[in-house]
C-alpha cells in the first residue's frame, strides 16, 4: 500500500507557500542596489569644502556643480556660462520653485561661485543652496 502525504482529513490539511525564488530574487535586487545606488549619487567628481552642518539633499533637487578646472555641469551635463543661462531662465519660466543645489571644487576660484549664483538670481531662482561635506568636530 502507498502512503500519500496528504490525508483527506480536514485536520491534517496543510498549506504552504514556497517563498525561496522570491528570497533568491530580493537578495539578488538588494545587491543590486547596493552597488549602484553610490555610483548613481556621486554625479561629478567634486571635491567638497567642509562644514560643520549638513542636511541631506532631496533627489528631487536640481544639480550645478564647478569642477576645479571651472567646467560648469548642470546635472550630468556640461554647459558654458551662455548656455547656463538659458537654461536657468527656461527653468525660472517653467519651474520657478525649484531648489538648486551648488556643488563647487573647494580648491576653485570663488568668482566663478559668485558668478552662478549671480546668474540664478538675475533669472528669478532664490531657492539655492551649496553643497558641503561635514566636517568632524573634535571635542
């Protein structure tokens, strides 16, 4: 006589579900995201002054960074100052709201800061902010 695993008995009725494949998979997206999430953050390679406070920024925030060499990239994408300022009075047109975040070299030239920011706020743009690495403090 073969024995089955499953009795006929309403007590003995067992239900299962099978969760390996769907460990499997969200280990597998987990490392994923592991290693892409810094390399997606970082953007353009700036070495940031350090301050004593720092607040996260949104990723909804909008980009400008000045590398030490004065290239100028809005987001991923490098720009001159002409072009720059197109594209920021096109953004004050559609987007007047939005925070702008100045991501410059700490060893650059401050004219070039001074520069940008004059021309956001000769496009209407006053919700900026400037990026900085948080610098330890000793006690």
């Amino acid at each position: 006589m073969r024995r089955t695993q499953w009795s006929r008995t309403p007590s003995a009725l067992r239900s299962e579900i099978n969760v390996t494949s769907l460990v499997d998979v969200t280990l597998v997206l987990l490392i994923i995201f592991l290693i892409v999430a810094p390399i997606i953050q970082q953007g353009i390679k700036v070495r940031l002054p350090k301050a004593t406070t720092k607040k996260l920024a949104s990723p909804d925030n909008l980009t400008i960074s000045i590398a030490e060499d004065n290239k100028i990239y809005f987001g991923e994408t490098r720009l001159t100052l002409e072009d720059l300022k197109k594209r920021l009075d096109y953004l004050a047109k559609t987007k007047p709201e939005s925070f702008i975040v100045i991501r410059a070299d700490k060893d650059l030239r401050f004219k070039t800061v001074v520069t940008v920011l004059d021309m956001l706020r000769n496009a209407g743009l006053h919700n900026t902010g400037i990026a900085t690495e948080k610098r330890k403090i000793r006690k």
